[in-house]
C-alpha cells in the first residue's frame, strides 16, 4: 500500500485503538524471505502490538540472471529497488544480507540495525557423487572445476589452488546445489556463504570451512557475510526505535569495522576484499583484510588488533586496515579489475525471462 505519509502507517484494530504498522521490504528468493521472515517473527516478540506486513521486490541482479556479479559493479545492485520504497515511503525497512549492502547509504537511510550474526565463513560444498572422494579443495585434480559467481571467492582460491578452473554460477541456493548436483554437470565442488545453507536448513551440505587459519582454507569471507543489515529512514524516529532493541552490538561494531575497510578503498560489494574479524579478551577485536587480483598472482594484506567500544572507533579501525591494505598495494589491484569491468560491462547477453 502506497501512503504519503512520513511515519509508518498506523490503523484501527477491532479494539478501535490505533495498531502501527511497519512494511518490511525485502527480496523476492527463498533466502531472503526466510530472513525477513526471521526478523519479523523477532521484531514480534519483541513489540506484540505492532503489526508488521513482509513486501517482497525484485531487485536489478535479479532480473538478469546471465551477467556475471562483478561485471555490474557493486554498489545498489541488490538494493536500488528497494531503497526507493523506503525513500517513496512504501516501506518502513528493508531486510538486507549486510553484504550485498553498499557501504555509501542514499541520502536519508541508515543502516539502523545489525541483527546477531550466522557464521560468516564461506564452505565448499562437494557434487553427489564425489563425496567419499572429494573432502577439501586440496583434494581437487588438477583442471577440476568449482563453481561461484564471487570474483573474491575465485581469486582467493586461484591464489592457493592455481591448477583449479572456474566456472561462474548464479542462482538462489536450491539452483546452484542442482546444478552442481546435475549428473551431466561440469562442477566438482560450489563454493557458498555457510550463513545461506544454515538459514535454508542445508548445512549437512557442507563439507569444508574455509576460514584463514583452517588447514587448506586460507580463505576470508565477504565484508557483513552471515549478518542481516535492516535499513530504514533516518528521520524515522518510531521506527528506529523499534529496532535498537534487536541489534547485536558486538556484531554491529564488527560488521562497521568491515564495512569502514570496503568504504575507504570504495569497493562495491562485488569486488575482492575479504575480511575476517574476531573478538579478543578485553573488548579488542582482530581485523583481517586482503585484496586479491582475479589470476590469484598478486594480493595485498593486513591484519590488526585494537580495542573498540563505539561505532566511531569500528570506523576508524576499518580505515587504519584499509590503509595498511593501500600501502600493500591493494588500490593498484582494485584500479585493474575496475577498469576491466568497464571495459566488458556491454558484452554479456541480456537475461530474457523464461
């Protein structure tokens, strides 16, 4: 329902006390329904007198299933559709996957709160078949091929597993699993967020994590992989305060530490910096970040220890990292992968519905 209204809409319940409203936008795919679904069914708990109304959108990645993520460029690909609700005053929130959201917010939204976080490692998940085979990507032949639409994932791989090939794989969850699964398919091995499979009940699936310190992992994840990021309006008061309540704190400072490392280098969220962060004792958080170019051949690095206690000093330590990073070359990297997207953006075939 379309309203002109600058707050969320508030109507009459059969007790003729005025009910509040909140529309929570969100994608139209199975994963990000489940996840709507999952703070709503949160946010109800918390607030029984609000009713909250679940909007689902289609957003640009969506509608066109052929391009490979990185040839877009990042930054709205996931999100355009459904800020614009949020800004036209359709919606109230949007449920994100933080990492599909763009650091940089439009004017007038704010990331507004930063839910407790799934695991945030990226898994290798193995074809039927090759199971018993097949238990980690240094098992893999030579020439064996793994499956992921992530130029961060394939150039994190390709820097350790130089003899792989890689084929790109779009789809929701379910459709990348069958096409892995497909007996006449070409994928030994798909690489996912283990933060999807969990959500969508399919975590048996996983047969290798792969984060830095795990024996053939070596591997960092996508900045705010596993955390759900609800965006809203900022001068939206009412709502804003329905939502501090669910935020995750430690989550949240982790998450904007992350976010403060992509912002910095302006990376949208389909270039190659992966992160990992966790908390030590004494509120001090480790932050690691590398950039990796698409061959595998050069990368930049940079891990750092500090104690942060407020969203300011998460922003700050994101920029520190991201300078270390700078100085390691990483901008360089980001120049060339930039310039090669412009490049080949027009030469993919357009998506036409089947």
């Amino acid at each position: 329902m379309s309203t002109s209204a600058t707050h969320p809409v508030i109507t009459s319940s059969t007790s003729h006390t005025p009910k509040l409203t909140i529309r929570v936008g969100t994608r139209k795919s199975a994963l990000a329904l489940k996840q709507a679904d999952y703070v709503v069914t949160s946010l109800r708990r918390l607030h029984p007198t609000v009713d909250f109304e679940i909007v689902g959108m289609h957003s640009t990645a969506d509608k066109d299933k052929v391009t490979a993520l990185y040839k877009f460029g990042g930054k709205g690909l996931w999100t355009n559709e459904l800020e614009a609700g949020l800004h036209e005053r359709n919606l109230d929130i949007v449920v994100h996957s933080l990492k599909d959201m763009p650091t940089s917010l439009p004017d007038g939204l704010v990331l507004a709160c930063v839910t407790a976080r799934e695991d945030p490692r990226d898994v290798v998940v193995v074809k039927k078949g090759l199971e018993d085979k097949y238990k980690t990507l240094a098992d893999l032949p030579p020439g064996a091929v793994v499956g992921t639409s992530s130029v961060r994932r394939m150039a994190q791989i390709r820097r350790r597993y130089p003899h792989l090939a890689f084929r790109d794989m779009r789809g929701n969850i379910d459709t990348r699993v069958r096409k892995l699964d497909a007996e006449d398919g070409e994928f030994s091995v798909l690489i996912l967020a283990a933060a999807g499979l969990l959500r969508m009940g399919q975590g048996a699936r996983i047969a290798q994590y792969l984060e830095a310190d795990t024996e053939g992992g070596g591997m960092l994840h996508a900045v705010g992989q596993g955390g759900l990021g609800i965006e809203a309006r900022a001068d939206d008061r009412t709502t804003l305060d329905l939502l501090k309540p669910f935020e995750s704190e430690s989550d949240m400072l982790a998450c904007e530490a992350e976010r403060s490392v992509m912002r910095t280098l302006e990376g949208g969220c389909s270039i190659p910096i992966g992160v990992e962060t966790k908390w030590l004792e004494g509120k001090k958080l480790r932050l690691a970040a590398t950039v990796v170019n698409v061959e595998g051949t050069e990368a930049a690095d940079a891990e750092t220890v500090e104690e942060i206690t407020t969203r300011e000093e998460a922003i700050e330590f994101g920029k520190k990292v991201a300078q270390q990073l700078t100085d390691g070359g990483a901008q360089k990297i980001l120049d060339v992968i930039n310039a090669d997207r412009e490049a080949s953006r027009d030469s993919a075939e357009p998506w036409v519905p089947a």
